[in-house]
C-alpha cells in the first residue's frame, strides 16, 4: 500500500514539474530509479523505446511502464493517473486566470522563462539516453561504436529523407534484433 501512495506522489511530482513534455521526464525517472530502486537505468532505455514505438504521449508510456515494471498494471495505471493529475489541475486553473491576464508583462516573463527550461530538461535527458545507448559501462567507459554509427546513419538518413518517423523505428528495431549493439 505505502508503494503504491509513493509511486503515486512521485509520478505526481514528476508530472508537474517536468515541463517540456515526455522527454523531460527522463532527468526525473534517473532521480526517481537511484532513490526507489523500481527500475534500472538499462530499463529507462528499455523504457524509452517502448514509448517512442508504441502509439501515444512518450510521457504517458514511460509512467504507465515505469508504473508496470514497478507495481503490475495496476502500478501503470496509477503512475499514469499520477502523471497526468497534475497537468489537469494547472490546465484548468491556468485556463480561467490565463484569459484575463493574457496580456500581462508577468505572464508573458513566465512562459519566456519556461520555454528554456524546457530546453534544458529535454537536453539533459538526451544527453543521458545517449551516454546509455553509446557507451558501454562496466569495468571501465568504452564506446560503443557500432552504436555511434548507427545514430549517425540513422540521423542523417532522417535529415536527407523525410520518410515517417515509424519507419525508422522499425528499421532500428531490424537492426537491433540483427545486430545487437
């Protein structure tokens, strides 16, 4: 029962104060898996990939795993109950003072302060998916090379080809499965 109100309470805050969208959740579920221990940094990854491959909010997929891998499905539906909580409640306080006050110097200061915020967090986290996926850890750093030129390949075939971003992720899967970097 006390894991349950914890993961609620940490989905909770994390909901609220990752702003920027599912990526900036990411710095908060490597707080939240060194502090709890529910889930390893190899199951962020896992968790990331599952939520860009499957359909939906990434945020919502990574509670509603992280929710899963920690408590069964009842754990992923209150983690993503959590996660979303918070985003309802400011959607609609923010949504009765915001059409007053549209014009106002202050909230104008805030969301010029929240967009690199939101920056920052989702920086950050890509920073941190990309030193799991490209490095390997253990008895030292190395490079995981092979994976290095994967992600090269892959970005510029994205920025040369403009085919759906699901393709990619079925290409990446193929090769992962082949490969296995």
């Amino acid at each position: 029962m006390m894991t349950a109100v914890r993961l609620y309470l940490e989905f909770f805050f994390t909901g609220l104060f990752a702003v920027g969208g599912g990526l900036a959740t990411l710095p908060f579920l490597y707080e939240m898996s060194a502090r709890t221990g529910w889930f390893s940094n190899q199951d962020i990854l896992n968790l990331i990939a599952i939520s860009e491959s499957t359909p939906g909010a990434i945020g919502i997929n990574m509670s509603t795993y992280a929710g899963y891998v920690t408590l069964g499905i009842g754990g992923g539906i209150l983690a993503t109950l959590a996660l979303i909580s918070p985003s309802i409640i400011v959607i609609v306080m923010i949504s009765k003072v915001l059409e007053k006050f549209r014009d106002s110097k202050v909230v104008k200061g805030i969301f010029k302060g929240l967009r690199p915020a939101s920056t920052g967090l989702i920086a950050a986290a890509g920073l941190g998916v990309a030193k799991l996926a490209l490095l390997h850890t253990g008895e030292g750093i190395s490079l995981n090379i092979s994976g290095i030129i994967f992600a090269v390949i892959l970005f510029l075939c994205m920025k040369k080809w403009k085919i759906h971003v699901i393709a990619y992720i079925g290409i990446a899967a193929a090769v992962g499965i082949m490969v296995g970097f």
